[in-house]
C-alpha cells in the first residue's frame, strides 16, 4: 500500500467521526495524520494534498484500498468457513 492508500484510510476515518480526541471531540484529519505518520513510519507531506489526490481519482477507483482491505477480510472469511 503507498501512501496515498494510507491516505484514502486516514480520510475514511476522518469522514466516519468515529476517531476521538481526548476532550471527546471528533479528531481533525492532521491529527488522524500524523498518528498514521508515527504508526507507519512514513510522511503524507500535507495530507490535505494526498486528500486532493484521493479525489482526483477517477470514480471506481476513489476507495481502492478500502475496497482492497475489504475484499482480504471476505475472502479470509471464506476461507475459514471451509
């Protein structure tokens, strides 16, 4: 996954306001961010242009890896259900 699939899970969870800040308040998408940057050992530069270049896809590629992760997670469940 490059970073702008990061980027795409970074924004998803942002949209979602289920990611919390302390106060209780919905976390803005820098935290989100940089929390991913120190997780994953990397560097969006700004996420707000890795937020344009998720945009900037065509359509049915706006949630490639969303839909990536998504489609690992039903297949492993296929799998142990044979």
């Amino acid at each position: 996954m490059g970073i702008v699939a990061l980027a795409e899970i970074a924004i998803a969870l942002f949209f979602s306001k289920k990611v919390f800040q302390r106060n209780g308040k919905p976390a803005h998408l820098n935290q989100i961010a940089q929390v991913f940057e120190k997780m994953f050992n990397c560097s969006f530069g700004s996420i707000y242009d890795q937020e344009v270049m998720v945009f900037r896809r065509k359509p049915f590629n706006r949630t490639k890896a969303l839909d990536f992760l998504r489609n690992l997670i039903i297949r492993k469940d296929k799998e142990s259900k044979e």
